[in-house]
C-alpha cells in the first residue's frame, strides 16, 4: 500500500511535468547567458581598456620593444601613424621619428606641429616611455575621445622617442648608477692619458648595479644613520667616525692611482645645441662644435625641414620640475612671450601634483647649447622640459610638512615599506685588491631618479595630458566671415575676419624679431578680378588702418595673437564669389568663400 506522501511525490515526478521544468531551467540559462555576452565589461577612464595594440606601461622600454611598439601601432593605424628614421646612432641603432595625425584631414607637414623627445640623458629612462606612452594613447583614443580625435584632426604630432639609444641601452643592460650613462657611447679620453674609456667603474659584488664602497676607519667622516643603518650620514663637529667612503664600485684599471675617471663618454647631449653653445671650458659636457654629436644633428636637421612647429616638449629627470628657459642669465626672452610661457607653465602645476614652473638658469643652473632655447630663439616654438619623478610622489606630502621626513631618509622610508628593500644593497665585505677588505652597499641603479613600477602610468599620463594641453593651445587661423558690399561702378568691397582661436599668436615675438618664419598671408581670389587696394585693421570699423600698396591681393600679417582677429579689406573690380584664404606657417590654413 502506498502512503498519501509517496502518492504525490509520484505525481510530481511524472515525466511530463520533468520535461517541462527542464525546459524552463534551460530557458533561463540561455537568457542569463546571452544577457552576459551582451553586457559589456565595466571600462574605466582614461587608457582604452581594449586596444588594438596591447601595451604594459608598468615597465620601461628598451630600443628593440620601442621599435615593434611603434612598428605594430603604425600597422594597425596606417591611416594616423606613420614611422621613418632620421639615421643610424653611434652605435647602429635607428633615431625613429614618429608622425602621428589624420593624414585625411590635410596636409601633414602644413598643419600645426608639436614635437616630443625623450632620453636625450639616457639614464633618465622614463622620458622615452612618457613619448611612447603619448603615441599609443592618440592612436588608440582617436574615434573615442572628442579631444584627441579633433587634436589629431588638426594638428600634427611628431615624437622622437629615443634620443640617445645607444646609452639607453647601456644603462638598461650593463651596470650603472642611477645616473650614468648621462653621455653617449663615443671613446672620449677623459683623463687626457692618450686611452679612451679604459677606466670605467665596475660591478664588484655582480648585481647588476653601480653601487658605493666603504672602509671601516675610526678616523673616517661618515657614521650610520640611527634609525636606517644602510644610510651614512656626516659626523657633526666633535663627533667620532666610522666609516670612510671609496667612491663608486670599481678598480684602478689603468694604474695611474685614481679609480673609474675614465668611463663611457664624457660628452653632454644637451650641450650640444646651435644657440648660446659655449665651449668645454666655459660649458662643462661640451662637444667640439655645436651639432657635432650625430644624433642631435639628425633631430636638428628634421626640426629645420618642418617649420611648421609650433610647440616642443622634452622629458628628463628628476625633481618634479617644469623648466623653461633662458639658460643663462646672460639671454633673456621676449616678455609678450614671457607671458604665455607663465600662462601654460602654471597650468602644468595644477596638473602634475609636485611639480614646480622654473626657469633654468635662475631656479636650476647655467645651461649653454641647451635644446631648450635651440627651439625657442631658433624655431620660435614655446618650449619645456619636464623633470620627471618628485619625492612628492613617495607619500603625496612635500618634505617636511607636518614634521614629514625629508630628504635621503624619505627614500629609505619609502624603499622599506613600498619597494620591500629593493631599492637599496645592505653593505657586505668583498677584497679589493688595492684597498684589501671594503663593503659594497648603497642605492641600485633603479632607485631614486625613477618611479617603481606601480608609479610609471600615473608619470606619463599627467606629463602626456600637460603636453597635450600645450599641443592645444598652438595657433589655429580660421576665416570667420567674408561679406562683400557693391561700391558701383563695377567696383566691391570684400572684408574678411581672420581670427587664430587659440592663445598662442602665430608666430611668437621672438619669431618676428629674428625673422624666423614668414608672415602670415591672406589672400583674396575669384575667376577674374583686379584687387585695386588691400588694407587690414585690428577693429571691425577699420577707424584706423595699414594700407598694403604692393601687391595687395595677397596681405601680409606680421603675426596674429592669440585669441583674436584681423579684419582685411581690399577694393576690387570684377565678380565673385570671392574666396579669402590665410596661410600662416605655424598657425595652418584656412579659407571661406563669400556667398
């Protein structure tokens, strides 16, 4: 006999009823499913996070992952990106120069163009990444971001990633301090003993880094640190040594008593420049003449074929800084320029938590045949250099606030708690074979003038958007209005206003001093006319006026600044419709035809 429970415990379980509930859980499933695939993955701002080109920017990059970087990007967006190079490095390796624009838009070469470097100091290796950095997030935000989409519309970008690369790689893959190779890889006779780099320092204790040695010595000037032993610090006056510093790791290779004063170089790539140069006398880092290092007459040579830059940027490292020039205190520049230097300079502190507007000579040192003011005197183009990488950044504090650690001790705070002891070699004993027992110990050559990994974006995002905001403000001319007016006789009267919608003039006041680029010029034409007078004023009522007796069809502007118009006039015999066309070498083209 069955009880009432298994009775309808059966009935439930008919088949019917079980084809039916599988079916409705199926049903589910799938609807569940397809509602996951249509959803799309929750994507944060800023970088793409599904680019066609995957990059890591938790890293550095050497020449090689660079150069398939570029090559692979330049493949996927054959219609943006486009990769020459300028010639071959010292040591064989291509100085690539790296154009990205809409070259649908216009002409590339005749829009207005930015210039980025990196690396000129090869040990300072985040610039070439924050170049690199710049050039994949155009590419891969171009059609997704209105910005970038109209930058790349209208402007041209050139990026010479890698300044120096032949030292990049050697600070990347031979031993060094965190600031060596500053120089490039040509044999320069440091010591003046008739041998070329024969006297580097060396990798004693086989880590890969440059580090420092010391001697026990109860007479010596350096103690520990009492709270961070691995650092020395000075003895006060009174106060017992324990330690005397050797230097660098390395030997006396060639004998003569001293030990590494003949490593790679010396030669200074940033000394090198055509304005202010000074000899190596005067300018320590100075080579034989100015552009007499290859690499930079490579870069200098493409700048000079391309005047249609109107803005440059350069990374280096360190100190949180934006740099502008003069260099020296004996250079001085042009106060109307002096201002939208300010202007973009400020902007950049807002945006770079850290960083300091400085200039050079008065805020850093003295630099002669700096690129720096190559670029402004030379080209007539605003330009900065960026020192990456602030001690800000350890613990968004400035040194010293609220009674905040300051200086070396900051970074060993940083090394213990952040980098896990990374950053810096306890010190152990090795034989030296001309100081017999030393301890080798101190900073690694990844610490101190570079961000760890988990800070690298951040660096070259902020710097790339600080340049990018430059980028943005380089001139732009438009023809905003062309109306005629019938005077009679045969005779019209055509009046333009042509306006530069950014705050940089189209040609700064530097340019107009030295001649550097051409005026701006403003044309009237039409199938068959005789343009009679041509005139221009800075008012829409033409109270007061510069009249242009020779060849008045084609009026010439000594610049227009920025955020402003010119309104031009010319008296002329003969029909329309007349077109109006400006052409200004740093500010672009642009024309508009009356109705």
């Amino acid at each position: 006999m069955i009880s009432r429970v298994e009775h309808r415990t059966s009935r439930v379980a008919s088949p019917r009823i079980l084809v039916l509930l599988l079916l409705s859980v199926m049903l589910v499933v799938v609807s569940r499913d397809g509602w996951a695939q249509e959803k799309e993955t929750y994507k944060p701002m800023g970088a793409p996070s599904d680019p066609k080109v995957e990059a890591h920017w938790n890293r550095f990059h050497d020449h090689g992952m660079a150069t398939k970087l570029m090559k692979d990007l330049t493949a996927a967006y054959p219609k943006l990106s486009r990769l020459e190079s300028l010639g071959k490095s010292y040591g064989g390796l291509d100085m690539w120069i790296w154009t990205i624009t809409n070259t649908e838009s216009g002409d590339t070469h005749k829009k207005p163009a930015f210039y980025i470097d990196g690396g000129i100091h090869a040990n300072e290796l985040q610039g070439p990444d924050v170049v690199l950095y710049t050039g994949w997030f155009l590419l891969e935000m171009y059609g997704r971001n209105d910005f970038i989409t109209d930058l790349l519309d209208r402007r041209t970008i050139y990026l010479v990633p890698i300044m120096s690369p032949d030292s990049r790689e050697a600070h990347m893959y031979r031993p060094n301090t965190t600031n060596s190779p500053r120089s490039g890889q040509r044999p320069i006779d440091d010591d003046r003993d008739g041998q070329f780099d024969e006297d580097p320092p060396e990798d004693i204790n086989g880590d890969g880094s440059i580090q420092r040695m010391r001697i026990a010595d109860p007479n010596g000037n350096y103690k520990e640190h009492e709270k961070y032993p691995n650092l020395l610090v000075r003895v006060e006056p009174g106060e017992q040594g324990k330690y005397r510093m050797l230097g660098s790791e390395g030997y006396d290779n060639d004998g003569d008593g001293r030990v590494n004063e003949d490593g790679d170089g010396y030669y200074d790539p940033n000394r090198d420049w055509a304005w202010n140069w000074q000899p190596k006398h005067v300018q320590r880092g100075s080579y034989r003449y100015p552009f007499s290092i290859p690499e930079n007459r490579l870069v200098a040579d493409f700048v000079m074929d391309h005047p249609n830059i109107a803005g440059a940027q350069s990374y280096h490292n360190s100190g949180g800084m934006i740099l502008r020039g003069p260099g020296s205190g004996s250079e001085a520049y042009e106060r109307q320029d002096v201002r939208l230097f300010d202007v973009i300079g400020k902007k950049g502190e807002s945006m770079l938590p850290g960083y300091r507007y400085l200039i050079t000579h008065k805020d850093l040192y003295t630099v002669f045949g700096g690129e720096l003011d190559w670029f402004y005197a030379m080209r007539g183009a605003i330009t900065y250099t960026n020192e990456l990488w602030t001690s800000f950044n350890y613990f968004r504090k400035k040194s010293g606030d609220d009674g905040f650690i300051a200086g070396r001790e900051l970074q060993h705070v940083f090394d213990k708690y952040l980098l896990f002891g990374e950053g810096i070699a306890e010190w152990k004993e090795f034989d030296h074979p001309q100081y017999g027992k030393v301890e080798i110990g101190g900073f690694t050559k990844q610490w101190r003038r570079q961000p760890p990994s988990f800070l690298i974006e951040e660096e070259c995002h902020r710097n790339m958007a600080f340049t990018l905001y430059h980028a943005d403000q380089m001139p732009m001319v438009e023809v905003q209005d062309v109306s005629t007016k019938d005077l009679g006789s045969g005779l019209t009267e055509i009046t333009a206003r042509v306006a530069n919608a950014r705050m940089i003039p189209t040609r700064l006041q530097v340019d107009v001093k030295n001649h550097i680029s051409p005026s701006d010029l403003v044309t009237v034409t039409a199938e068959d006319i005789e343009v009679l007078a041509g005139m221009t004023s800075s008012a829409p009522y033409f109270e007061t006026v510069r009249e242009q007796k020779l060849d008045p069809a084609r009026l010439q502007l000594a610049r227009i600044r920025g955020m402003t118009a010119v309104y031009c006039r010319w008296i002329v015999k003969g029909k329309g419709p007349f077109t109006v066309t400006i052409r200004s070498t740093k500010g672009g083209t642009a024309s508009r035809t009356s109705e």
